[in-house]
C-alpha cells in the first residue's frame, strides 16, 4: 500500500514537473511576440492620444469662432450682440487665446511615449517594467 501511494505521488511529481517544463519553454518561446506586441499597442495609443486631443481643442475653437460670427450676423433684434460692436471679435479672440492656452498645456503634459518606443524601445520597456514594480 506504502509503494502504491509512494509510485503514485512519484508519477504526480513527474506530470507536474513536466507540465512546469513545458509552460517554461512556451512561455520562453512567446515572451518576444508579446513584449512586440506591447510596444505595438502602447505606440498606437500614445500617438492616437498625441494626435486627436490637440485635433479636438483646434476644432472646438473653431466651432465657437463660426457660433460668435453666426449669432453676430442675425441682425439687430434678434441679436444678443450689436452689430456695430466689435464683442464678437473680442469674443473670437479671447476664445482663441484660451483655446492656445489650452493646446499648449495638453501638448505640455502629454507624454511622448509613441516616440520613446519609436527611438529607445528598451529604455520604455525597463520603465514601464519599474512602473509596474511601483
């Protein structure tokens, strides 16, 4: 009985030590494609962020320009502006400002991580493996 459980945890150990074995050498095997695949990803999202945030503000500054010039051209009563009053410039204007204002700080605080991974892939790859121990 004592060599039937003992032959029984032997062939246990083995499967286990085998099976260990062969999630090592697939993991071995696919540990570059993934890591090739993480930088893929996190460039993609990082230049898509890089790229449509600023599109955005632009856009909304020059929806809200068109919008000032639209009610500033409706005429004199039904106009919350007068036509002969430079407001809608004015207005245009400082929208403008705040929208720079804003563009400026999103390109400020943006990070470049598509152009780190474009130039030093390992660096990026030994700091987001650090922000992960974080």
């Amino acid at each position: 009985m004592n060599e039937n459980l003992q032959d029984a945890l032997a062939g246990i150990i083995t499967k286990a030590v085998e099976g260990i074995d062969t999630a090592t050498s697939f993991l071995q095997s696919e540990i570059p494609d993934v890591i090739v695949q993480l930088l893929h990803w996190n460039f993609a999202v990082s230049l898509i962020w890089f790229i449509f945030v600023p599109l955005l503000i632009v856009c909304a500054a020059i929806l809200f320009c068109i919008v000032i010039k639209r009610m500033s051209s409706m005429g004199p009563n039904n106009n919350v502006f007068e036509a002969d009053t430079p407001l809608p410039f004015f207005g245009c204007l400082i929208a403008g400002a705040f929208f720079v204002v804003t563009f400026g700080t999103t390109i400020g605080k943006m990070n470049l991580d598509w152009l780190q991974i474009w130039i030093a892939p390992k660096v990026w790859l030994i700091e987001y493996a650090a922000q992960l121990v974080k």
